[in-house]
C-alpha cells in the first residue's frame, strides 16, 4: 500500500508512524471508512480513531458525512508543503532558543579547585570522539603534542584541521610525530595550512606499536584505545590525571628528541617502560 521511504519522509516532515502510514493509506485509496483505513495500514482497529483524530487536528484529512463515516486526504502537494513550513517555523525557534542558551550560559565557568578530583572518560566513538578532541584542542593555549601512526593521521588530520589551525592562530605550538610501518613508507599529505606554519613541527620514526595519543598544555591526554580502527570510529580515553598526563608527555618527549628519520634509525621502538599508573 506503500513504501518505507514515503512512509520515511513524512516522518522526516513531523508525523508519527502511525499517521504517516494512515495518511498514505488515504492518499491512494480517497473515501475510506476508519475499518479499511486500520485493514490497510495494519493499525490496531482500536488505535485508528485516535490516528485519524490525530491527522484531522493537523488538518492534513477531512471527514466525510455519510454513512458509513468516511475520511479523504488533503492532496500530497499541500501536505508536504504545511509539513514543511511547519518544520522550518520549529527549527528556526529551535535556533533562537538554542542561542539564548549558549548566550545565558557563556560565563558559566567550571573552575578547577585544588580539591577536586582528577577525572578519567571515556569517550564513545563517532561524532562524541571527535567533538572531545576538537574541545582539548580549542581549549589548548600553549602546546599540543601528538603520535599516531601515518595511516590515520591524514584522516584524522582532515577532521581536525579547522581546529589545528585556530590553534596556530593563538600561538600553540603543534609538535606531531607520525609512526611509520617501513621505512619506505615516508610519504605523508600534510594540509598547506598546517605544514606551512612554523609553529606546526613534525617528525618520523619506525614503530609498530601504533600509540595514537595527544598531549594538550601538558595538562590533558586524549589516547584512541583501538589503535586499528579508522579514525572516530574507536572508544576515546579522556583524561586530566597529572601522573597519566605526565607519563604520556615523558614519553613523547623522549621520542621526539630520540626520533627524526626512520631511515636512519632502524630500531623497532619498544613501550616496555611505558607504565601507566594503576
């Protein structure tokens, strides 16, 4: 009687499934008692009243006086039009509330008390993953450091490069070291933006322990716990530990002094002394 994807628009435009599938029941077959409406739309024959109800309060069918009593569609074109209008009238007072919120609460600050509590997330993958990494990053003033392996860096680079490149803007200092599989495997797309910037450094080394890691103003870490899924598509470890914080910045530390072309270096980087704290 009709296809998933009509009955997807119109619930895209605002209707409930359940007028959607009444609706279109009506549009194809006009005139139709409440019993045909129910048998052809395959809702419960108890539910078809208040459906039906429910479809003439929107004012997208009509009643029919006769006997038995039926019901007939409005035509699509100006059902899909008032749905519409409709839709663009609640988004638009959507994005006015949206922004009073953000107005009235832009001064609330979260400030950090010696007493609190050092705090550890984790992140769900997918947009949550990315929203994380671009808030550190917006948030960073002074340095950002990070290590991941070549084959998701020019991805996750691609995401994040607005964010990277505010970050230049302010001052920050973006030190990245790309891990590489073979030492052939050298060639590496850098946005423009970013590598033509003095403040954006990069070095190389042969590792095969694939750590994707960031170090933002040596007081946040963010560490991609599945080093071998694609970018945002693995859980996020979030943390302000100063211990976890500091261990990972050690570690970059030494990398980055010990590191600048694989070629000359052929030994496999080891983590035996990277210990996370318990």
């Amino acid at each position: 009687m009709f296809e998933e994807d009509e009955v997807q628009v119109l619930t895209d435009l605002g209707l409930t499934l359940r007028q959607a599938k009444a609706y279109l029941v009506l549009t194809k077959c006009q005139g139709l008692t409440a019993r045909n409406v129910a048998v052809s739309s395959k809702i419960p024959r108890q539910d078809i009243y208040k459906v039906l109800n429910e479809l003439l309060g929107l004012g997208l069918i009509e009643k029919q006086i006769s006997k038995p009593t039926k019901f007939v569609a409005f035509p699509i074109n100006d059902t899909c039009t008032c749905l519409l209008k409709r839709r663009i009238d609640e988004t638009s007072n959507l994005k006015t509330r949206t922004k009073t919120l953000m107005r009235n609460l832009q001064g609330v600050i979260s400030a950090k008390t010696i007493d609190e509590e050092p705090k550890l997330f984790l992140i769900p993958e997918k947009e949550a993953c990315t929203l994380r990494i671009k808030k550190s990053i917006d948030s960073s003033q002074k340095s950002i450091d990070i290590i991941a392996p070549k084959k998701n860096l020019e991805q996750g680079l691609f995401f994040l490069v607005d964010a990277l490149k505010k970050a230049l803007q302010r001052g920050v200092k973006i030190r990245l070291i790309i891990e590489l599989q073979e030492e052939a495997d050298f060639q590496f797309s850098c946005p423009p933006v970013l590598a033509e910037n003095s403040l954006f450094k990069t070095r190389t080394m042969l590792n095969h322990v694939h750590l994707r890691f960031s170090v933002y103003d040596k007081r946040e870490v963010t560490v991609v716990l599945l080093s071998d899924h694609d970018f945002a598509k693995s859980t996020l470890l979030w943390s302000d530990c100063t211990s976890l914080v500091d261990t990972f910045q050690d570690y970059f530390e030494i990398m980055w002094l010990s590191k600048s072309d694989p070629i000359k270096r052929k030994t496999q980087v080891s983590t035996a002394n990277l210990i996370l704290p318990s």
